[in-house]
C-alpha cells in the first residue's frame, strides 16, 4: 500500500477490527497524522455523512469524536481558564460539532481539530460574558447590553474563519484616517488601526487572542488596554462593518 493510502488503511482496519480500533486510539502520533492528512479526514468525512447506511454513518461519527478526544490535541485553556468555565464551553461545543461536521465542515480547509478548537475558544468568550452578565444581574449591576459583545475582539464564523479575517483585515487597511487618529492617551503610537490589524493577526494565525500578550507588544498596562479598545477601538470597527 502507498503512503497516501496507509493512513485510510489503518481507518479502514479499525472500522472493522476492534483489536486495530482499541490500537489505533491508543497512539496519539497516528491519530494526529490522520487529522493532518486530508485525503485520511476526507475518507473520514465521507463515511459519517453518507446517507445509505445511517447505522455506519452514526458510528463514524463518534469514532471521529474519540479520535479526536484521544489524539491530546483538543485545547486545554492552557491553565487559565476557570474548570467550570471550560467545561461548559467544551460540552456546547461538543454539541455543535456534532450538529454542525456534516453541513459547515470542509475536510480540505483544516482538520476535525484545528476547527472544533476554534469553535471552543470562542464559546468559552461565550461563557465568560454569561456569567458576567449573571455576576451582574445578581449585583444589581448596570448591563450594556448593546455593546456588550463589543468589550472582545470580533468572532468570525468558524467556517468563513480566514476569508472573513482577511476581509476585515483589508477594511481596516482601506480606512486608516478615522482608526489611525485615535490614538491611546500618553501612548501616541498606540492608534486602533494597528490594535486591530494586531488582533486580527493573531486570530488568524494561531485562532487564539491575548490581551496581556498585545499590552506587553505596546507595552502599556493590559486595563488600560483592554479599556481603551472597548470604549474607543471596537465602536469605530463597528461602524465600519454596519456601513
């Protein structure tokens, strides 16, 4: 067997050994060369979206999910996101991916992992304003509830997830008077037509954004920041994505 078929080999003996299933899953390395391997998630795909065999299709589906639970590439929260929080998030994303591969995914674009990772990450966001919003309601705290969304760098679909970024990214580029001339106070060189090209970066290259990691870029307090984005960055980019 070539090399571009011997990844589907070892799925193909794994839907019908469960001695080569238990196997398979017990080798991170493997399972990760398949999720990496479009041809392998192409012939994945397929076999949990067929509609002639439903029994087959549903039992390729989940062999998709513990592949992918077992294969350790899942995103952990990298130690900063409260057990309860994650948690929540990763269950509703479970559950969207399970709705969602046959209809939005596309084998050729990322793998079963890179998107679901994508998805979480943005449901934990998700959670995190939930619960702010309950934090507040319990405190009897006042809710912005129309900008609300709007204290977070913008989420595209997971889908559209690079053309989006790239069309947002060319935006910003074709308006650099009314996002370059607002600048961070005592901080000129902070202006938001490079706050927001920077978040858009860092969205599109790794899926992940990180206050702390652009305040130490600017090297300005994160707070002031974060602040400084809400209040004067995401209102202006919103108004150019409502134009």
């Amino acid at each position: 067997m070539g090399n571009q078929y011997m990844k589907i080999g070892w799925l193909e003996a794994a839907f019908s050994n469960p001695i080569e299933k238990s196997r398979l899953l017990q080798q991170p390395k493997k399972l990760q060369e398949i999720m990496n391997d479009v041809p392998a998630r192409q012939w994945l795909w397929e076999q949990a979206c067929q509609s002639h065999d439903l029994t087959l299709a549903s039992q390729a589906k989940d062999f998709i999910i513990i592949m992918m639970k077992s294969s350790r590439l899942i995103w952990c929260g990298g130690g900063k996101i409260s057990p309860d929080i994650y948690e929540e998030a990763l269950s509703r994303t479970w559950e969207w991916f399970s709705k969602e591969m046959s209809l939005a995914y596309n084998p050729e674009r990322a793998s079963f992992v890179t998107w679901f990772n994508q998805k979480l990450k943005f449901r934990i966001l998700d959670v995190i304003r939930e619960k702010e919003k309950e934090d507040k309601r319990k405190y009897h705290l006042p809710i912005d509830e129309e900008n609300h969304e709007w204290m977070y760098p913008p989420a595209p679909e997971p889908e559209r997830w690079h053309e989006t970024i790239q069309e947002w990214l060319e935006l910003i580029q074709n308006h650099p008077h009314s996002l370059r001339n607002c600048r961070m106070q005592n901080h000129p060189d902070v202006n938001c037509q490079f706050l927001l090209m920077h978040i858009l970066q860092m969205l599109r290259d790794s899926g992940d954004f990180s206050w702390d990691a652009l305040a130490q870029k600017y090297q300005v307090e994160s707070s002031a920041l974060k602040r400084f984005c809400k209040t004067r960055c995401f209102p202006i980019f919103k108004q150019l994505l409502s134009n």
